[in-house]
C-alpha cells in the first residue's frame, strides 16, 4: 500500500518547486485509456459477467454484469428503433431505481447522450432543461416521493394524452417525440419501457457490440445540469473518456476492489454516476441501492443484509445513520465510508468511526464541470489528512490557484483554484459565452472555489468565491429562490442566504420586504406558494420579515450583514 502511495508522488511531476508557485503537474504512474463507457461495460461483463453489479433491496432485483449488459443491449437496440440516433439526447427523470443504471449504459451503448434530471424538478424546471438541450425521448418512472410523474408530464405536454406513442408533437418542446415510462399500465402517448426493450430483433440487438466502435470516446456521453448564479442551469457536457478514466482513478484511490458500496446518493449526481457507478464498474464492485427515495433507516438494514463494506454518501447522509444506528445498534460490517458534497466535520468523522465501526473515511472533491473528482483521498492517509484536506489531486491532471488577476499565489496562499486534464467538460450546451467565463481556451477550469494548494499535492477549501448555497450535499443558488419568492403578490423584495444548521451543514434563509401596507405574511404561506415551482429542497426554512436590507454605497446588498443578523437573533419567527 505504502509502495502505491510513493509512486503517486514520486511520479507527480511537481514541476514548480524552485519558485514555490501553487501549480503541480501530477503525471500519473499508468497511462490513461480511450476507451468508451459502453466498452468498458463490454471488457467489464466479459472477463467478469457473473459478478453482481447491482443489487436493488426495495425493489428486490439483482443484475449481474452480464446481465447488465444484456439488458442495456437490447433496450440500447429498442432506441435506436424508436428512430434515435447517435448524438441525440435521452433524458432521464427517475429516482434510484434498477433501471437507471439499465437506461444509462443502454443510453451509451447506443451512442446517445444521456440528460441526467433531478427526480424532485417540479414541472417548469423539467420544462426548461428539455428545452434547453432538445431531448428528443424521455424515459421516466411512474412516480416520486408519491408525486406521479404523468400528472406532471401532463402540465409539460398538454398534448400528451391526445397523442399515441411515439408520435408525441409538444410545441413547447418541439424535439421531444417519445415517452417511455418503467410501468406495466397503458398510458396515453407512452411507451413503456419494457416494450422498447422487446421492439428489436435479435439481430438488431447483436449489432450493439459492433457498434461501440464508432462511438468516439471524446464524444458527449451525459449532460448535467448545474445551476448558476443568474438562476438558470447551465447543461454540462461531460465526455466517455472523461467518465472512464475518472471513474478508474477514483476506485484505485477509494479502495473499492470487488467492494459491496451502500450507495445512498442519487444516479441523477455526478457522485451517484462517476464517483459511484463508473468507479465500481472498473473495479468489479457491487452496487447495492438500499431504497428508492433516501431512508437512513433502510441504509443501515441494507449494510448489514448486503455485508456492504463501503458506505457512500454526504455528510448530511452520514449524521442520520450515525443517530439511527444509536438507536438500532445493528451489527455492520462496513470498513470505509465516503463522504463528498461538503466538507466532513471532524466530529463526524469520529462519530463515524465509533458507530458504525468503520475502520477509514476518504474524502472527494470535485465538480460537475470536471466529471466530478479533482482531489480525492489516498490509501493509507491517517484522519488528519482527512480532516484537514480535500484529498490529494488525481493523476494525469494540473492544478494551479491563482489570485484575482489569474497570478500564481505561493503555495499554502488562498486563491481561485483552477484545474486541467481529461476531464474537463466539452462545454455549456448551445452557451459558448457561460462556457468561456470558466473554461479557457488552453483547457484550464475555473472551480469557483477558494483553495490552498500543498506542495505535496493534497489542498484544502477554504471558501467560495460565489454565494452557492451546499443543503446537504444540494447545491442552492440564491437567485433562483429569489426569483420565484418576488413573484408573490405580496413580496416587494427578497434575498436568500446560507445559514448554518447541524444537519444539512447549511439552510436556507429568506429575508423578504413586503409590499407597502403589509405587516407580516405567514412562513407557511409562503412555503406553499414556492411548492410546484421550484424543488422542494430550495424552498427556504427560515424567514424573516425586513423594512430594509443592508447595502453597500454602491446599492449592493451585504448578504454577510443578512447572515450576522440571523446568528445575532438565532432561530425565532422560523
């Protein structure tokens, strides 16, 4: 293990050690591969095709690899029947369910571009991300948290039930022509989902195999959608290569060799499908999903039934099974937990450590724009490395922090971290602009984030240049709340903040400034106007009812004034 770690940085290519500048060239010991996700599925089922890939205890199914692999390929045929083609975007609106991971890799075996959607959109937020990258077929589950996503289908597509399958003409969403939904019921303009697996002859699915080779690997294998500070999200476009190889290194540093990995994050996050799916498809690791919609309780009946010895999650997932184990004192198995999404608490990890009996917690760090990890954990880093970094940088990748006129700062100094490599996106669907205010032409990425970089290649987060907002791992951005909050009648003014909570790490605070002749509008009041028009983890838990807000002379609000205010008067009115 030691003989691991030394290569890593013996080979790390620390090329600016005689000025001291923040920038390392990790080199990498072994050579990236180019090779597509539906190859390595394809190398991963042959060589290893009986082991268990995923296993879904709610649902109670299991797929092997190979069988993975046999399904993917004939819904990946079922497509490409439907008169998709490769490059055509395939939308995905569905919690942790098996047939996620189905539809994924179905989705690059056919060389389309998988949209990964967030279950809880409410129905204009699902509008504007089909529109945005003109997704041509959505697949779809019945429902979420209860909420049936036909209903919601129906506010998208008026049309929807006047039309037959596959023959769907929405003027809002003028790409969009197939329905397919995971369910045994006949539902006006849908196909189900197990009737486009069974549309292929076997003929058709046997040319699947032969068609990875002309699936470039450099070409877009998924979109995800990543809010920005004006409100709107910005679509990712994110690489096969990028997917592969990311997913490769973060195994090899996470350990997960023929693991059993509690997963609790959701598919849609790029933790869910790089961190966890790719990671555990190139190291033959299985996937257990303990439930459909997360449940703590469910996780830790799901560890000590599955004998899971790796536990994903984020913080926030990490405090409930630490307070429900107190309560169960299950008998576990699990030596290694990973926590990304936000930074771990020491206490945490210590929590961690003593109830749940696990032996390492690793850290990852990344983002969206990066198919996900930058810095991760190394085998063998004892819990002050843990604790005090976000891990060491992956191989085959550049890093440099700068300061705000994009100079090197020495090492150990706070500025804009930036990071180059394989895994950078290909770009902002269709917003060449968003694109070149992070992304610059000589391949260096902008992370937004206020980072220490060590000499020795490990580096730490010190802060965000922007207000984004991190609710248990669910990243916020202000304005699209405050954006939906002034739509109210009775809201003249509204601005958002983060505010800290034990849980979730941060909440969500609203300050608001009624229209003249109002003296107060009740907190739930306002939670149901936000409720249908934005999720519901960005809907505010506090408010607070203002006749002014603190600016600057300039007219700009000092939302760290907003902040001090609600930790001078804690947590009343909430």
């Amino acid at each position: 293990m030691q003989n691991f770690i030394t290569n890593i940085k013996s080979t790390a290519g620390f090329l600016n050690q005689v000025n001291k500048l923040s920038y390392i060239h990790n080199i990498g010991k072994f050579p990236l591969v180019y090779r597509n996700i539906g190859q390595e599925l394809g190398r991963v089922a042959s060589e290893f095709g009986d082991r268990e890939a995923f296993v879904a205890v709610e649902e109670q199914k299991r797929l092997t690899y190979d069988q993975l692999r046999c399904e993917a390929d004939r819904l990946a045929a079922g497509f490409l029947s439907l008169g998709l083609k490769q490059g055509d975007r395939l939308g995905l609106w569905a919690p942790n369910v098996i047939a996620w991971p189905v539809v994924f890799f179905a989705a690059a075996r056919a060389g389309l571009i998988l949209v990964a959607l967030n279950p809880a959109y409410e129905p204009p937020e699902m509008e504007y991300c089909l529109q945005k990258v003109s997704v041509k077929a959505l697949v779809t589950t019945e429902s979420f948290r209860n909420k049936p996503y036909y209903d919601s289908l129906q506010k998208i597509i008026p049309e929807l039930q006047a039309s037959s399958p596959g023959r769907v003409s929405c003027e809002r969403i003028p790409s969009l022509s197939h329905i397919i939904m995971d369910t045994q019921k006949d539902l006006d303009g849908v196909f189900r989902l197990c009737d486009v697996s069974a549309m292929p002859t076997g003929d058709q699915v046997q040319e699947i195999p032969q068609l990875q080779s002309t699936i470039n690997p450099d070409s877009g294998c998924n979109i995800q959608f990543t809010s920005g500070t004006t409100g709107k999200p910005k679509a990712a476009l994110l690489r096969h290569s990028s997917f592969v190889n990311n997913g490769m290194h973060i195994g090899d540093h996470l350990e997960l060799q023929e693991r059993r990995i509690c997963m609790q994050v959701p598919f849609f996050h790029v933790y869910g499908v790089v961190i966890t799916t790719m990671a555990s498809l190139s190291h033959r690791a299985t996937i257990v999903l303990p439930s459909i919609t997360y449940n703590p309780e469910k996780s830790l009946h799901a560890i000590q039934q599955e004998k899971c010895s790796v536990i994903n999650g984020t913080p926030t997932m990490h405090v409930d099974l630490v307070r429900k184990q107190k309560e169960l004192q299950l008998d576990l198995e699990a030596e290694i937990a990973v926590s990304g999404g936000a930074l771990c608490p020491p206490q945490l990890l210590r929590d961690m450590k003593s109830e749940l009996g696990l032996k390492k917690v690793k850290s990852v760090y990344g983002l969206t724009e990066n198919s996900s990890v930058s810095f991760s954990s190394l085998p063998g880093d004892d819990e002050d490395k843990v604790l005090s970094t976000v891990g060491h940088m992956l191989d085959h990748t550049e890093a440099k922090v700068v300061d705000s006129e994009g100079h090197l700062v020495p090492f150990g100094a706070p500025g804009e971290l930036c990071v180059r490599g394989y895994y950078t996106m290909l770009g902002y669907w269709e917003d060449e602009a968003k694109t070149k205010e992070v992304l610059s032409s000589d391949g260096w990425l902008k992370t937004g984030d206020q980072f220490v970089l060590h000499e020795d290649g490990y580096g730490k987060v010190v802060g965000r240049l922007k207000d984004m907002i991190i609710r248990g791992g669910e990243n916020i951005f202000p304005k699209e709340v405050e954006d939906i909050l002034v739509t109210n009648p009775k809201i003249a003014e509204a601005y958002v903040v983060g505010v800290p909570d034990e849980r979730l790490g941060e909440e969500l605070c609203a300050f608001i400034r009624l229209q003249a002749g109002l003296d107060d509008c009740p907190s739930e009041e306002i939670r149901e106007f936000c409720r249908g028009k934005i999720s519901y983890f960005k809907i505010p838990r506090y408010f607070r009812i203002v006749t002014e807000f603190p600016k600057t002379l300039s007219g700009k609000i000092q939302k760290f004034k907003l902040q001090e205010q609600f930790r001078n008067e804690g947590k009343i009115n909430s």
